[in-house]
C-alpha cells in the first residue's frame, strides 16, 4: 500500500518538484498520510465488522424473542385446552357420576322414614311416595330388601332404587319438578354350572371358599338332612359335587340359585348322591342313583340348628332333680331358650300344652305309627289338631317342668314302644316307580354327567349303576 501511495507521488513530484524537494518538504507528510490510510482502513473494518455483528445479533435476538413467544404461546394454549377438558370432565362427573348409599329395611319402617333417614327431606320424599303409588304398592315392602340412594357428587338426588326381587327393581328418578317411577326387568342369565368344594370347617365355609353363596350350602344341607347332620357329622377332607342353576347379572353377580339338578357328598369316605326328578306326576323330588327317595319319613334332627346331645336314650340314668335312677326313654339336646324346634315329619298335633314333669309338650301323631314328643319347651307355637308338616317350626327351647337348664328333650314312640332316636334307621318314602325308570334313568345321566371333577389328589367315588342292573335289582 505504501509502495502505491510512493509512486504516484513520485510521478506527481516529477511533474512539479524536484526528488530533493520532495524528500525535504514531503517526507514527513507522507509518513501522516500513510498513517491516516491505515487507521481508514482499520475504522473501515471496525464499521464492516459492526455492520455484519448488529444484524445478526438483532436476528438472534428476534429469534430468541420469537423462540419465547412461541413457548409461551404453545403453554397458553395447553393450560386452556387442559382447562376446557376439566370444565368438561367436572361437566360429565357431575352430570353422569352417581354416587350410591345402600340400606336394608329395616322391619316395620314405612318407606317414607328410611328415605328421610337417608338425607332426603320431606317434600322430596313426599313427591317421591306419591309418583309410586300407581306402579307399586309400598305396603309390600320386604324387610331385608336392598333400598338404594344415587346422588351426584354435589348432593343433587339422582335416583331411588328398591329391589323388589331378583328379577324387578323399582327406580324413582327426578323427572323436571316431579318424579318418575317404574318397574324395571334386572337382565340376567341362568346357566347350569358345576361346583367343587372341600371341607376345612364347615359346609357354609367350604361353599364360599368355592366362590358361592351360603345359601347353596344351606339347599345342599336340605337334600342331605335326611342322611347327614351337618352341624356334627363333616370331617375335614370331605368333598362335595353339585350341578346348579344359577341365575347371574351382566357383571358377574350371582342373584340366585335355581334348582340343584345332582349333588354328592362324600363323609369319611362314604358318598351320598342325590339326582332331582321330576316325574310324570308332575311332583320334583330327589333320589338316589339307585332310584330310593332320598327324602326319609323323618328328619335327622328336632333342631333347626346344631346342639350337643347332653343325654342320651337309657333305660337307667341317674335323674339330676329327683336323685334317682330311672329310664330317660328320649334324648336331650343342650340349646339356648328360644332356639327353634321343627317337627321331623308330616302328622297331627295331638297335644299341645303343659304337662307336669315334661313342661311345655308338643305331641305329634304321624301316620306310619309313630308318635314324637317335644318336652319342657318355653314356647309353644301350634295348637291341638293343627296339621304340621316336616322341618315346620312348632316350638321354641326353654327349661319348663323337671329341667335344671335349657334343653329340648325330644321322644319318639312307635306303637306305644320308645325307640332309641339315635339308632333308628329313618323310612324312606316311595322310589321311583317302575313305570317311570328309564326316564329317570336318562335324566340321571345327564345331571351327574355334568358333575365337576375331584381334584387329583382324591380318589373317584363310585359310578352310577347301570340302568340294566338297577333294572334286575329291582
């Protein structure tokens, strides 16, 4: 650069000056305009680099701005689009959510009491009442039904429901300033099902271990009562078998048993099996494979529930009031007063009152000549003549005449004879008949082929008799 700026001045210098005057006079002027070039070319860069440097810093910045605006943004919108779908869900919760408060009724409350027990106040309960009357009588409310109370999560009354059985349900629903009411069909289904169970503890226990109510425990115990006391004789490793109806919900639920079509039972080793067969007498009853009623002419007990036997049947026991050795020609079961007695088969009260030693007596006449005795009772709930009928609830325990404690004490008479109850083979009633066999025979086939299978670890108890040999055998 300095070389240019010298040769032009040099040829400027011979044009109008001699070297030596330029030398002398110039020099110094050189050297400050070379300088002055320098610190130009040196601002020119500084200007070219702030001109480059501003622009680009101003784009940074904008995009940094526009980079936050655009978060910001996009953090606006989220925020409102989670608000606008918490409005709606709050919307559908309050609107659809129904949260239930579930009672029993009590015996003896008027619907309108348990409703206002359950927060709903008078007018609402009265409005409520009056839109039931045409659809259902609520005088026949059932004690021990299901009353439900649906309201919404702000407490607004969304629906009354009452079970009425386990097919119909009545349901009370806001509807504008008043009420609705009506008589809805609970869906369901009923299907025959197979249910296997083992016995821990008890029969009860052992079916809702198998995931069932206890009411199948109590249907089993009433087809077997005849052979088997269930309150004494289950042993741990007794197995059952039952095939069912079954009535379920849409979810699942079970609401009801149908009719058992087999069961079986196996005590210590023993099985007891029972088939159910409607003949063409148009009567349903339960038999044995082998065709014998398994319906005796009496019950195995006195007592609808279990009770230690406190004395058995002797010819010479010793009398704890009277000191003495004399005949107990009954057995005395140990039960709390007011334990319920049933009589142990179809017959005629002959006597029914107090009689001295005895207390309280009940006397029932049977027609195959046997006669029962049911002595020192605390209530009596028949009269003399009534006709009763087997496992009917004729008295209550109590410790009326010669008794030191609360207990049943039960006789039986045959022809004027006591017997042991404890070792009296029960009668059965009439097998099947001759005529109706090979139906029988068909629809016993079919019920125990439904039968669910034994765990591994049990032995296969016996198989039908063919219905050839049962055939000859009979």
């Amino acid at each position: 650069m300095l070389i240019q700026i010298e040769d032009v001045l040099l040829i400027t210098c011979t044009n109008h000056e001699s070297p030596a005057e330029f030398s002398l006079f110039h020099r110094a002027d050189i050297g400050v305009f070379c300088r002055r070039s320098q610190n130009h070319d040196g601002g020119v860069m500084a200007n070219l680099r702030k001109v480059i440097f501003w622009p680009s810093f101003a784009l940074v910045a904008a995009g940094c701005i526009g980079a936050s605006y655009y978060v910001r943004y996009s953090a606006e919108c989220q925020i409102v689009t989670q608000a606008s779908v918490a409005r709606e869900e709050a919307q559908r919760i309050q609107q659809k959510v129904v949260l239930f408060t579930k009672r029993m009724i009590p015996s003896g409350q008027p619907f309108a009491i348990l409703l206002q027990r359950l927060g709903i106040n008078s007018p609402t309960v009265a409005r409520l009442v009056a839109s039931v009357q045409p659809v259902f009588d609520l005088r026949h409310l059932r004690a021990g039904n299901q009353v439900t109370v649906g309201r919404s999560v702000t407490g607004a009354l969304r629906e009354v429901r009452y079970n009425i059985d386990t097919d119909k349900v009545l349901s009370i629903a806001p509807h504008g300033e008043d009420f609705h009411s009506e008589i809805q069909t609970i869906p369901s289904q009923t299907e025959s099902v197979g249910v296997v169970g083992e016995i821990q503890g008890s029969l009860f226990q052992a079916v809702m271990d198998a995931g069932e109510k206890p009411d199948l425990a109590m249907r089993l115990a009433a087809i077997f009562g005849w052979d088997l006391d269930f309150y004494t004789d289950p042993r741990p490793g007794d197995t059952f078998r039952v095939v069912v109806e079954k009535k379920t919900l849409a979810n699942g639920e079970t609401v009801a048993y149908g009719r058992i079509l087999a069961a079986e039972y196996n005590n210590a080793g023993r099985s007891y099996r029972a088939v159910l067969f409607h003949g063409p007498s148009g009567n349903s009853a339960y038999y044995t494979p082998e065709g014998k009623s398994m319906k005796k002419a009496f019950l195995h007990s006195p007592l609808k529930f279990a009770a230690p036997i406190t004395s058995h049947f002797s010819y010479n026991r010793f009398h704890p009031i009277l000191k003495e050795y004399r005949a107990h020609l009954g057995i005395d079961y140990g039960a709390p007063s007011g334990t319920p007695v049933q009589t142990i088969g179809d017959g005629k009260v002959v006597f029914a009152g107090p009689k001295g030693g005895s207390g309280n007596l009940i006397e029932v006449q049977h027609s195959n000549g046997f006669t029962t005795y049911y002595m020192h009772l605390s209530r009596i709930l028949v009269r003399n003549g009534q006709r009763v009928e087997q496992g009917e609830r004729i008295g209550l325990v109590g410790m009326t005449g010669l008794a030191t404690g609360p207990h049943l004490d039960f006789r039986i008479q045959l022809r004027g004879q006591f017997l042991n109850f404890e070792r009296l083979l029960l009668p059965p009633t009439d097998p099947v008949a001759k005529r109706d066999w090979n139906q029988f025979a068909a629809a016993r086939d079919r019920s125990i082929a439904q039968m669910p299978p034994l765990a591994s670890n049990h032995p296969a108890l016996a198989a039908n008799t063919s219905p050839a040999s049962n055939s000859a055998a009979r």
